[in-house]
C-alpha cells in the first residue's frame, strides 16, 4: 500500500518510523533477550568476572568492562508501586486505556521497573496489585539477505499484566 | 588575565504554532539576537552551535548547522557544529560556548536553538516522541509522551509529601500570568486558580495547565568573552559563573532517586553548579526552572535548594515564586507559556536571566546579581544548570 504523499515508499519498510526494536541477530546483539521473551522468560545480562547484573541487558559490563556475560533470569511477577492511566489522547500505536505502573519485581536492578499494563480495563487496578509479565507478537520486519530474498523477522514484546484472582 | 564568558545578547522569535520551515525559525532568532545589540554584525561571529532534536525527523534535515549558518548569514571560522540533548540542547550549547570562548578557541559565538514541531498531520510529532526517550525501552513501553511519566511523578509526591492539586495548579496560574503580556510566548492570557482546576483531565492527576504546549520556535544568544563584549555594550555585563550537566541513567527502570519524586540528579547538578559558581541557593535572586509540567518546577525549587525538600508545593502555593516572593521563577512564563521548542528552550531562560541582571526584564526582579536556568532532559535523565551573576567568579 502506498503512503499518502509519497508514494514511492509503496511496500518499503521505514526503520525510522519502526515503534519496536530490531530485535533480530542481524541487528542487535542483544537477541537472546528477546529470544527469552518468546519463551516467556524475562532475562538480562550478568557479569561472570564481577558478578554485576545490569538491566536492560548489555553486551559489556558497565561496572568492569568485561564482555565475558551470561543470561540469567530475572522475576516475572511483582506489585504495582503507582500507576497511570490515560484514557483519552493515547498516542498512535496503543489503544485506549494506555496505563503505566512502577513495579517492583523484588531484586536488584529491576526494583522500579515501569512498564504498560495490558489486559487490565481503566479504573480497577490498585496499588499492591500483584501483575506478571504478558509476552504479545508485534510485527515481523524485513530483512535484505541478498541473492536469498527477504525474511521476515518475526517479533515478540513484553508488558505486564493483573494476576488473575 | 583569564578570559571569562558572558551573555552579550540574545532574541527569540514568536513561539506557537507557526507557519513556517525551520530554517525560517532560526533567521527569524538570529535577526532578534542581534536586533538586541545593533553594534554586533553577522561577520563578527566566528562561532555557530546549533541546538536542535527534531530537525532529523520532523524537517528531514540532519547536520543543520552549515544550514542554519548559510541561511543566517554566518560564516563560522572556529566551530560550527550541533548539539543534541533534547529539552536541554540550548543550554548544553552555551555550556560549550563557554569552554571554547573561555579557551581561546573561538571569540563570539552564536548558539541558536529551535524546532519545527508542528507537522502537515499531527500524527507525526507525538510517534516522533517514542525517539525523545529510550526507543527499545520506554518507547516501546508507550512512554514517548510524557504525560504519563510526570503524572506518576506527581503522584509519588503527593504520596510522600502530601502535595496537594491546588498547589501545582499554582505554578500554571504564576507562569501562564507571567506570560500574559510577552509577545512571543505561545500562551498570552491570564489563568486564575479556578481556570487551572477545572481543566480537562489529560493524565491524572495533571490536566491541560499542567502541561507545556508543543511549540515550534527558535531563539538565539552570542556568548564571547567580558573583554570582546565591552568593546560592543555598555550594558551590565552576565557572567555565566557555573555550570553542570549531569546524567545518572537513561532508562527510567535505572531511576536514580528513591522515587520518581525524589531527583538525586538534579542535586548533584545543583551542588556542583553552585560550588562551580561559588554562590548557594541563598544568593540566588531569580530562576528559570524547567517546568514541563507543573510537577517538575514543584519539585525543582526543592532539589535547586530554595526550600526543603517535600516542601515545593507549599513553596510554589505560598507565592514564592512570584515577584516578591523568595524566588522568583520563570518570570517570563516559562515552558507552560512560552511554549518548549526543545532546543530553544536553555536560550530563551538564558534571555530571560540575563534580561533581569540587567535590569532589563518584563516581570523585573529588584537587585537580581545571581540568577539560574535549570532543563531536564528525556525521561528525567538528564538535568542541566547553569548560573549567571554581575561579577565573574574570583
């Protein structure tokens, strides 16, 4: 489909216009994060020379500059600290109502970790509700492979979500 | 003798939403710049720092700076270069001029800020907002406007503090009336308290007061150094006696204050900028605090030192911040009235502070020696202050 204005982008893909990140290996080397996700796990980097965990995942230590890291698992469940909701004006690319929490997933680094709350409709959810992380597909992007064609990357991101009682 | 920055002049153009391209924003400034001093010709300039964020995706334009200078007239023989820190890119650029007046390395330069926000379909400025913060982070997490992040920052300070509506209601009604008679601020009309509590909801607790404006518009100064400037002014000179810029985090899960409330950054900033400048909270006479929302300059006055920390709302409630209060804040509007250009924004405090060292401002503050510009940047995650006097720092 052709953009209004320009048709010339008719079928291109605009990177710069791309609201998910490029979570394939082929542009990022953090892919295991979002490898992880897809098997609903929520992962980050630790250092095996200091022993420091950083969040989001790195491809260097901050503290040591060691590039020796592993994946570990952090939680998926915690407890709303304070929320947001907006329920007119949410911006292109989300859907009404668009809230935000603090969680507090209960270790180091990921103590105040603000995220969306998907599933949830506007005006029931309280402070100290517990929530857990919801894994969603967004969508696939092109990738050039040359004389192979073009693949599709397939995509997953993650947000939370109220526990059911 | 050691060469010492000031502020020689500076001009903004009619902020809002304008009819115009970028470029034509910046000829505008430039124009108003140096119809503030009328001794001072483009070819005098040697040095051009162009502060802007959005021309790369809301204008198409990358590495503005040849173009801000050919438009403007200026042929840079010492440095011609862009800054980009979002809502601090003007003041980040008078920082650098600083330096490198200071150095020896350039004699009088133009920092100039602005942006064309303001796009053929709205659409297209609020999706840009998901690069303003942490795109594969926060962006992703919808946190590209900031609304909602600032309305979970008033929350957590109402829950410590106890802060109360009326109070942030308060700085909106101080600065949209310090706004009402300037002619280029975006919002020229008075607010009473009942206006701002009323308003429409956006994120609560803020409603539309509470919020600066999308604004397009361009400002600009000449920084150079006390020795040049005399030799085209004889007005009182501004020093720009200190400055910090600090940066702790960018992604807001790595917050670095206890709570979104409580700005450690803004302190250290602040406490580096003061021993810089060789001045406490106490000698500052007037400020131009970054009030993107109403809750930022509440707690901007706490972390800045001019009253206890949880003690902003009563601060900014108590008339504090108005002439002849104890600090008078964003005495030309402010970001809620003026309008936040995001890189014309550092230029148009650094106007307005030098405005009132000189005696010269709309809303004038008797006897300001010391005064202070202040911008956060991004997700709150970066916090930028410089502070300017009568005297240079002995």
């Amino acid at each position: 489909m052709a953009v209004v204005g320009i048709p010339i982008l008719e079928d291109l893909y605009p990177v710069t216009m791309d609201m998910w990140p490029l979570e394939s290996k082929e542009f990022n080397r953090i892919w295991p994060f979002y490898e992880n996700l897809k098997q609903g796990r929520f992962t980050t980097t630790k250092c095996k020379d200091c022993g420091f965990v950083a969040y989001p995942p790195r491809v260097i230590c901050p503290e040591c500059y060691s590039e020796n890291l592993e994946y570990i698992d952090l939680p998926t469940k915690g407890k709303i600290i304070v929320f947001s909701e907006e329920v007119k004006g949410v911006p292109l690319g989300f859907e009404s109502p668009l809230i935000h929490a603090v969680i507090d997933l209960g270790v180091d680094p990921v103590r105040r970790v603000l995220s969306r709350i998907v599933n949830c409709p506007a005006g029931v959810l309280k402070q100290g509700d517990e929530v857990q992380l919801a894994v969603f597909p967004v969508p696939a992007f092109p990738i050039e492979k040359g004389k192979a064609g073009t693949i599709m990357a397939e995509r997953v991101f993650f947000a939370f979500e109220p526990v059911k009682k | 003798m050691a060469r010492k920055a000031v502020i020689l002049a500076g001009g903004q153009c009619k902020w809002g939403v304008r009819e115009a391209h970028i470029v034509d924003l910046f000829q505008e400034a430039a124009k108003a710049c140096l119809d503030d001093i009328p001794t001072l010709k483009p070819k005098d300039i040697d040095g051009l720092i162009v502060a802007t964020s959005y021309a790369g995706r809301c204008s198409f334009q990358v590495n503005t700076a040849p173009v801000v200078a050919e438009r403007c007239g200026l042929k840079p023989t010492s440095i011609c270069t862009r800054c980009d820190t979002l809502c601090a890119g003007g003041s980040t650029g008078i920082i650098l001029a600083k330096g490198l007046v200071e150095a020896g390395a350039a004699d009088i330069v133009m920092v100039a800020g602005g942006e064309k926000l303001y796009t053929p379909q709205k659409w297209e400025v609020f999706y840009s907002e998901l690069a303003s913060v942490d795109h594969d982070w926060d962006g992703a997490q919808g946190m590209g406007l900031p609304p909602p992040f600032f309305a979970l920052t008033a929350q957590e300070h109402m829950m410590h503090y106890g802060t109360k509506k009326e109070q942030l209601a308060a700085v909106s009604v101080a600065n949209y009336n310090y706004a009402a008679d300037n002619p280029v601020a975006q919002m020229q009309k008075k607010l009473t308290l009942e206006e701002a509590m009323s308003a429409p909801i956006v994120v609560p607790p803020l409603t539309l007061y509470d919020c600066c404006p999308i604004t397009d518009g361009a400002a600009a100064c000449i920084i150079t150094t006390d020795e040049i400037a005399k030799k085209f002014t004889d007005r009182p000179l501004v020093y720009i006696r200190g400055t910090a810029q600090v940066c702790l985090n960018s992604v807001s899960a790595n917050f670095p204050g206890a709570h979104l409330a409580d700005w450690k950054h803004t302190r250290i900033a602040a406490q580096k900028a003061y021993e810089r400048a060789k001045v406490t909270p106490n000698d500052v006479k007037v400020a131009q605090t970054h009030d993107c929302f109403s809750i930022s300059e509440v707690i901007e006055v706490e972390e800045l030192g001019f009253c206890k920390k949880g003690e902003g709302g009563e601060f900014c409630g108590s008339k504090q911040i108005e002439i002849g209060g104890k600090v008078p804040v964003n005495t030309d509007g402010g970001l809620l009235a003026v309008g936040h250009p995001f890189g014309a924004t550092g230029i148009r405090q650094a106007i307005e502070i030098m405005k009132q060292l000189q005696g010269r401002a709309r809303h004038q503050v008797k006897d300001a020696d010391i005064g202070l510009t202040h911008n956060l940047s991004g997700a709150n995650a970066e916090h930028t202050i410089l502070i300017y006097g009568r005297e240079p720092v002995k």
